[in-house]
C-alpha cells in the first residue's frame, strides 16, 4: 500500500511561478536574482500557510542552481536542484527556533557560519519562527546577521513581527507576506481536485476557502478531510455538513422573523439550530457576520466586499434593499456585545435569546426615535427661551454721592402678602432701584437731592438702608486687643499648642493694611498659618478693612539640631558611603555603574 501524502507536502510550490496569491514577493526575488542584488539576510513575515517557509526554500534552491532561467527560476534538473529535491543538499540549513531558542542553538549555528560551502556559491541558512528566539539568543545572533561571510545568506520567517528586537529588523531586507484571497484558493483548489480526479462542486470550494481565511495550507487540508468524508465526491452539503458550518439560509429565515417581529418562529428556528449541536457564540458570530454582508451590500460599489458563497450573491442584493440601514448598525452592535459578554454568561442559551428578543423588538424602538422618516434628536426643554440681557445705564446719568458712601444691603425683607390680596409683582431690588433713577427728584429750593435723601423718600418703608462705616487704619493696641481674644477662644476649644503659639507671637505694624506676625520657629509658624483665615475675619470685622493682611516671620534662634543624613543630597551621601566603605566605590567602578542623583 502506498504511503499517503497530505496535500500540502504533495503541492508545495517547487519554484516561484507556483506560489500562490505572493507575486509582489516572487517578482522582488526573481529580479534580485537575475540582476544580482540579493540581500545577505531576509525576513518573511505574514500569517500561517501562505507561503514564507516555501519561498525560503525556492530562493535556496534557485541562488544555488547553476543553470538559472531566463525568467529567474531554478532548472531542476543540475546536481544542486536535485540534491535540494532529495533533501541531501549541503548548503542548506533550517532551524526552528520554536526548539532551539538558547544561545547555545545559536552559537552553534554561527560556528557553522565560518566554514565556506563545499559546492555550489551559497550557504543558506532558513530560520523558521524566529521570534520565539530569547532575548540572548538574538544579541549572540546580532553580530553574525550584520556582517556574515560573503557566501552566506539568512533567511528569517515568523507570523509576529512584532516580537522581534528592532536591531534585527534593522539589519534584514523584509517581505510582508499577506493573505491568499478566496478566488486564488479556490483556484488552486480546482487545479489540485483536476489533478486528483475529485468530483467538486464549485460553491463547496468557496466555502472551504472561507472556512481557511487566507491560508493555504489549512484550505489543503480541509479538502483532504471532506475528501475522505465524502468518498471523492465534494457538495456543498456534505462540506456543509463536515464543517459545522451554519447554512446562510437560516441566517435569512432569522432575519425574516426578526424584522416581522414574530418572536415566536425566531425563538423555534434558533431552538432547531442548537438542537443541531450549533453554540451560542456560533451563531452569534454567524449572525453578525451575516449582517455585515448585508450592509456593505446596500450599495453596489461595495458589494465587492461580500465575504459568501457565489450562489447567495443575488439573495444578498436583494435583501439588503429590504432592510433599513438603521436597523443593521444596531442589530451589529447588539450582537458584538452579546458575543463580547457570551463568555461571562452562566446560562448561555438565555444569553442568546435575549440577544435575539432584543432584535425583535428592536426595529419598534427605531421608530418611536423617527419622526417622518427623520431622526429625533432629544432636546432638554421643549421651549425656547430668549437670551435674558440686561440694558446697561450710562455712567454719567448715576449721581454718587463723593461725601458719603452708602451701602445698600442685597438680602431685603418683603411684608407678607394677605391671602385675599392679589398677587402682586415683586419690586426691584435696592441696587436696580438706584439704577433705574436716571433724573434725581428736586426739593422745594430746587435743589437735587443725592442719592441717599432719594431711595430713602421712595423705598424708605420697605427696605433698611445704611451708611457704609468707615474703614480704620490699624493700631497696635486694638491689633493686640483682638490677637488676645482670639488666644483666648483658642483656649477655650482646646487648642492649647497654637495658643501657646499666639501668646509667644510679637506684632508689629509696617503699614496701615499690613502687619506681621514674628514667631520662635517654623513649627510655630504651621500653627499660625493654620489660624490665617479665622483670625483674619475677627481683624476685619474689628477695623472694618478687608485689605488688611499679615506676613509669618520666623526669628533668628538657635539652629535647630538635624541629623546628618537629612541634612546631605544624593550625591553627598554616596561620597559618604564610598569614603566609608571603599569597596563600594570598587565595586562600582569594576561593574562601569552609574550613580544617578
């Protein structure tokens, strides 16, 4: 019985011409070839199975054939191709770094670096999943990769670039691999079921295309398990079937259900679907698919984007006009967090039931938010209201008074209104009052009467009106007076340590709004700061002066006694240490360390 060969060993691309879906790489090392321009180190990176181990292989292959073609491809027929093909060649060496990622791996690696090929020009040397290298391992490796002997080539292939040291990327010419496209992949799934006489329908083929998501070789080896599961011959059922793959038609009827708010029918369809053996994530995540490809159906030109089966194309169109775009944003964002939340949910069927009521229900609550086919924006009022402005009275129709500041209190005191009175509309405040008197009323000599002699005539039965009192300069016996009474309330509530404070602290006035407050030291200080405000209301209200302030000062005593160790920085402390114990400074020294301070 002969030995089976899985598809993906059995078709691997021989030369460049077959790499599948990668001709922006393929052309680059073909023309590199040809014009002798190649790189001493590479590094393939993309995602798995599309081809960056297998085009390692070919550009070794072809650098060391000795009959090149024209077209930059190798013979396949000179010693050195044909020993490549049995796997007896001398110049080329693979290493998996996923097994050997010590830096004895690598220096071993290197070592071999030193010895020039026997035959042919190139020592090639393919490392595969090289992120998976330690950090030693790249640093042994980083020497060798800048400036390798002439006759030897690297080439580097892993899926996640992002792992690796940026003084390697530095030094590699690199080729970002990308995915095989769905129409490539059934293309060359046709070329290989021609080949193995397979009976194949085309709709099977793209789903197994899409079930690989761009890589090759997981699309080779889907076919190869549907092959023997249906005995040579492919449909779309039966690949349906193998793949546990929910039908669209269902997605469809779903839909249906949903936009018709039948919850019923929706509720029994997903109850036939898990009675198939289909999770809850399952079918969230087929769903929301489902509805992207509704979406970016809606307009034609991109409908290219469709990620289906030819067959359901036209059903797709068709059903995307059907359905409000608003509708498909909110349904994709209730089914992203439900299939984000899946997870967490103990009872998982509930959890995608309640999805699914939230989608019946759904397109009732989109149009309580529409008003003639319009969004309705929520406003917070109903009402208009118009800016509220307020006239502004020239300066020199408001007579003061330069002899006597008046001050009009704003709190007023309104007199009751009786019950059986009709309301009545309050009066202006004092302040608009004397805004509103442009003319001052004249007594019997004609004479104006100021502003005082006017607001009391008009207002003087409603409102208390008084003179502003006048503010005094500070003196040292009244300052003193209240620095004394306000020690004594501290007493009385127990602060004893900033009574003690303000017994001890002297006065001095240095001007008539300021003055300052002398302290034996700067705890002291602490204490009086914490004191400002308090004190400086009881100063204000005495002398009737909120300009008043006071500075702390602290006097000039003894030098309080700190310790040594608070009283050096950084710096001065490592001095210290190093003249204590000299082989601290040795030992920094000796290991080229560096004191920050």
């Amino acid at each position: 019985m002969e030995n089976f060969v899985v598809s993906a060993r059995k078709y691997r691309p021989q030369n460049f011409n077959t790499v599948v879906g990668q001709a922006h790489i393929t052309t680059t090392l073909k023309n590199a070839i040809l014009n002798n321009h190649l790189a001493h180190a590479f590094l393939f990176c993309g995602p798995r199975g599309v081809g960056k181990t297998t085009c390692a292989r070919i550009l070794a292959k072809t650098i060391n054939c000795t009959q090149i073609t024209k077209e930059g491809e190798a013979c396949n027929t000179c010693e050195s191709c044909v020993s490549f093909e049995k796997g007896a060649s001398m110049n080329i060496h693979e290493l998996d770094a996923a097994s050997n990622n010590s830096v004895d791996d690598i220096r071993a690696l290197v070592e071999q670096v030193r010895f020039a090929p026997q035959a042919g020009k190139y020592k090639v040397y393919i490392v595969d999943e090289v992120h998976m290298l330690s950090a030693s391992a790249f640093n042994a490796f980083l020497k060798t990769l800048e400036e390798p002997p002439p006759y030897a080539i690297f080439i580097l292939a892993t899926t996640e670039k992002h792992k690796i040291l940026p003084t390697i990327l530095s030094r590699c010419q690199i080729f970002d691999f990308k995915r095989i496209t769905n129409n490539d992949t059934v293309v060359h799934l046709e070329e290989i079921i021609e080949k193995e006489h397979i009976k194949a329908e085309k709709n099977a083929l793209q789903l197994i295309a899409q079930k690989s998501e761009g890589c090759m070789r997981d699309a080779l080896s889907i076919l190869d398990k549907i092959v023997s599961f249906s005995n040579g011959s492919l449909t779309y059922a039966n690949t349906l079937e193998h793949l546990n793959i929910l039908d669209e038609a269902y997605f469809f009827k779903l839909l249906d259900y949903l936009t018709a708010q039948d919850l019923t029918h929706a509720m029994l369809l997903y109850d036939e679907i898990n009675q198939k053996g289909f999770e809850g994530d399952t079918v969230l995540y087929g769903f929301a698919g489902f509805i992207r490809n509704l979406l970016v159906c809606k307009d034609k030109a991109s409908a290219h984007l469709l990620e289906s089966i030819e067959g359901w194309r036209d059903q797709y169109l068709s059903t995307a006009q059907k359905v409000n775009t608003s509708y498909l944003v909110s349904a994709l964002n209730i089914l992203n967090e439900s299939e984000i939340q899946f997870k967490m949910a103990r009872n998982k069927r509930l959890h995608v039931e309640l999805a699914l009521i939230k989608l019946n229900f759904l397109q009732q609550a989109l149009s309580l938010s529409m008003e003639d086919g319009q969004l309705v924006k929520k406003k917070l009022v109903d009402v208009h209201y118009p800016i509220k402005t307020k006239k502004i009275i020239p300066l020199s129709n408001i007579v003061v008074n330069k002899e006597a500041k008046l001050e009009i209190e704003s709190s007023v005191k309104i007199p009751p209104v009786k019950k059986e009175e009709a309301p009545i509309v309050a009066e202006p405040s004092p302040a608009k009052a004397a805004k509103q008197i442009t003319s001052l009323p004249v007594d019997q000599n004609g004479n104006k009467k100021n502003l005082l002699a006017a607001l009391q005539e008009k207002y003087g039965s409603q409102y208390q009106i008084e003179e502003v009192k006048e503010s005094k300069s500070l003196d040292i016996e009244t300052l003193q007076a209240v620095w004394n009474e306000y020690t004594a309330y501290l007493e009385t509530t127990t602060k004893h340590s900033s009574a003690g404070t303000f017994k001890l602290a002297e006065l001095q006035i240095e001007d008539p709004i300021h003055f300052t407050v002398t302290v034996p030291a700067l705890v002291a200080q602490k204490f009086v700061e914490q004191e400002r405000m308090s004190v400086m209301e009881k100063i204000w209200d005495r002398f009737q002066n909120r300009a008043i302030q006071f500075s702390i000062l602290v006097a000039a005593g003894e030098k309080e006694d700190v310790p040594l160790h608070l009283r050096l920085n950084s710096k001065q402390k490592f001095e210290r240490i190093a003249e204590q114990y000299p082989l601290v400074k040795e030992l920094k020294d000796r290991l080229n360390l560096e004191v920050y301070f």
